[in-house]
C-alpha cells in the first residue's frame, strides 16, 4: 500500500476545469444578454405602441350655443322627423357657423375672417350632421338656442396634441395660424378642451376627410361576430377531427398523409387562404362579399390545423393507464374517450383553440382578399343576422385602413386600434393561461 501524496486535489481547478467554467459563465452570460435584449426589445415595442396609440382616446372638442329657428329647420311646424329631415347638412351648416361667430363675439375674442365659412373651418366637415342628427332625434329642440359639443377639425386636434405647428400650416389650404390663435383663446375661455372620446372606441370609421371623427367600435362587433363564426365551426371539427386521428384512425399511409398534410396546413401562409377564401366562399358560394361571415369561414380554414395540432398534443398527454382501466371496468373505446380522456385533456384543448382564435383575431391578409377593407360601416348592425352578412370590417383590417391614409390623424388611429387588438390579444391568453392552471392535473 503506497503512502504517495496524490498530485493534485478535487479542490484545485485544473486548467480543463477553468476553461469548462469559464466557457459555462459565458454561455449563462449569453443567455442572460439574450433576454434582456429581448425585454429591452419589447419594453421599446409597447412604449412606441402607448405614446402613439394613447392621444388617439383624446379629442378636442368646442362647446357652442346654436340657435335652431323654425323658419328654418321645420317650415310646416308639424315636428315630423320625416318632413324635417328634407333639411339637409348644408341647411345646418351655415347655422353652426354663425353659432361660432357669434360665440367669438360675445366672448371678445378678435375674428379676422368676414365670411363664416372661413371660420367654421374651426370646426369638423361633421359638426352639422351632428346638430341635425340631434334635432331629429329631438324635435323639439327647435325654436330654442341649444349648446353643443362639437368636434374640431383634425388639424385643431394636432395642434393640441403636438401634431401640428403654427409653421406646419404655411400651405396648408384647410386652416392658418389665425385659426390656432383663436382656439387657444377658447380653450382659455373654457369653451374648447381636449378630453377623452368614447366615440373612438364605440363610434363607426369615417371617411378621409373626417378622421376626428372615426372610430373603431363597429369594426371590433365585426371581429366579434367573425370570431363567433370561428368558435362555432373550428372548435367542433378540429376536436371531432383529433380524437378519430388519435383514437381511432388505424395507422397506414392514408392517415399519415392527413397528418402531413394537417402539418404543411399549419405553415402555409394566411394570404393563401384569403384567395382560398375569395374563390370558393364569393366566386362559387356567392356569400355576401365584406360579410363577417365569410370572414369568419376563411379563418376558421386557418385556425383548423392549430386546434387540430394542439388537441392531439393533449390527448397524448393523457396516460395510456387511464384508458386501460377505463377498457379494464367494462367501458366501451368511444366511452373511455368522452368519459375520462377528453375531460382530462380539456385544459390544453381550451388553451390551443384560445390561442388559435387570438391568432384568427390578429390576422389581416385573408380580409384583403375578401374585401373587409373595402366598405366604410356606417352604424352598428341592427341585429343577429345582420351582423353576420352585412358588409363590414374587422379590428386588424381597419388599422391597415387607417395606416395606408394621408392624414397624420388616421396615423394616429392606427396606433391607438393597435393598443385595443393588444388588450383583446393579452386577454385571450390571460384566459388560455388561467383555464390551462385551473384544469390542468399533474400526474
């Protein structure tokens, strides 16, 4: 037995181990600087989103006294919306327009413009089919001097937001630097302020010329009834279609060429089915082009095979013993399934059709294709089936609108329908996160 003293010790770091440690602290270095690239990355992300989506939910507004004659409004006097509404916008704007006069005269405030029409530039293309349609919904406002709550023009709005500059409007035709001296003495007056506008979440979209006016709350009833269309259609079959393929489909070339193909379905990109979509649900089916309905159909072809992919996933996750006892105690093969295997992998079926509806709810390709671009929905749908088949648009379809128009405005719309589809998205997978922990079982 040899009393030799080992030369070196478990304690001593050979050169081998220093370089093993020191290329292992560099790979946790990586990783580490891998992440917080990556939060940095989306921290730069969402505070882009936020300072430009959030003065979209702000607008600035006038506050102005309008004198509604009789002689003017409601010749007959018989208070009849049908016979009053022959008066058209063009009869109620030279009466906004000399409110606002009128309204700088007795507040003091200097006008340098002699025709009205210069100064109702002040205000929005809309404002008097805003007081029309208040005096048709309420006809007897008329013979009384009512104050409204009008929209500025979007340049106005700019101006109180930072967008726009006494500078910026040198050529522009639509407003000058006058107009922005008056709106700074209403807003010291009190009688013009920026506040929140409820109508940008609740209100239709409008046209060009009118951006302070557009909202995106008929488009978010059209993403709803078309995620309906979705729920309805792709949770049934992408189930039904997963428990044959996994319970019940004999193994053979066939079934492994749905698998494939399930797969390959998976990866093909959204615009594909768009003209898919195009071809088959307008061309040949002859469904209501725009609809949400057919919205929905096009996005139902691309939720399948996620739904498909992430169910069978969780019918695998189930342990083979569950069935056997259930086969064991007598039950039938469709019993073992319904009875104890497919409420066992409940949780990540929730979870794959809920993050599959969150990526139907996101996508704007396939609406091109269909046209949910191409018709500006004026009002909400007046029931069930109307919101089916009625043209309409779509949350992500009508961002893509706002974002290709020439106004800044609409730029700024943009940005703010961006930060409502992320509310919608984040709750989504909140709900796929809480279902998944609530169900979930650990075996």
């Amino acid at each position: 037995m040899s009393d030799a003293t080992p030369k070196t010790s478990l304690f001593d770091e050979t050169k081998r181990t220093k370089r093993r440690n020191a290329s292992e602290a560099r790979f946790k270095a990586y990783g580490i600087g891998a992440i917080v690239l990556g939060l940095t990355f989306l921290v730069v992300l969402l505070t882009t989103i936020i300072g430009n989506g959030l003065p979209a939910f702000k607008q600035t507004f006038v506050t102005v006294p309008i004198e509604l004659p009789e002689a003017k409004l409601d010749k007959s006097g018989v208070r009849d919306p049908d016979v009053m509404a022959k008066v058209t916008t063009f009869g109620y704007k030279p009466l906004v327009e000399a409110a606002l006069a009128a309204t700088l005269e007795d507040q003091g405030i200097d006008n340098p413009y002699k025709k009205a029409k210069d100064l109702g530039k002040l205000l929005s293309t809309s404002a008097p089919a805003q007081v029309r349609d208040a005096v048709l919904s309420n006809p007897d406002l008329i013979g009384q001097t009512v104050e409204f709550r009008l929209l500025t023009s979007s340049r106005v709005d700019g101006y109180f937001k930072g967008r726009v500059s006494a500078d910026s409007l040198a050529r522009d035709k639509n407003l000058d630097a006058a107009h922005l001296v008056i709106a700074d003495q209403l807003v010291a007056k009190g009688l013009m302020a920026t506040t929140f506008n409820a109508d940008f979440i609740l209100g239709a979209d409008a046209s060009e010329s009118r951006p302070e006016q557009a909202g995106i709350g008929v488009s978010m009833v059209g993403s709803l009834f078309m995620m309906l269309v979705v729920l309805a259609l792709a949770l049934p079959i992408g189930v039904a279609t997963s428990i044959y393929l996994e319970e019940f489909a004999p193994q053979n070339r066939f079934t492994d060429l749905i698998e494939v193909n399930i797969s390959n379905l998976a990866a093909v990109p959204s615009i594909v089915f768009g003209i898919l979509g195009l071809a088959v649900f307008i061309q040949f089916a002859h469904l209501p082009q725009s609809a949400p309905l057919v919205g929905g159909l096009v996005l139902t072809l691309m939720t399948l095979p996620t739904i498909i992919i992430s169910t069978r996933a969780s019918l695998k996750s189930v342990p083979p013993s569950i069935r056997d006892a259930a086969l064991g105690v007598g039950a039938s093969k469709m019993q073992s399934v319904v009875h104890h295997v497919l409420p066992l992998a409940m949780p990540g079926i929730l979870t794959g059709t809920i993050i599959g509806l969150a990526q139907a709810l996101g996508e704007t390709a396939p609406l091109l294709l269909i046209g949910m671009v191409g018709y500006i929905a004026s009002n909400m749908p007046d029931g069930i089936a109307s919101g089916f088949f009625d043209p309409n648009s779509a949350m992500p379809a009508q961002i893509y609108e706002w974002a290709k128009r020439a106004d800044p405005a609409y730029y700024e719309r943009a940005w703010g329908g961006i930060i409502i589809l992320l509310v919608f998205l984040m709750t989504m997978n909140i709900i796929a996160v809480i279902l998944r922990r609530r169900f979930e079982r650990r075996w």
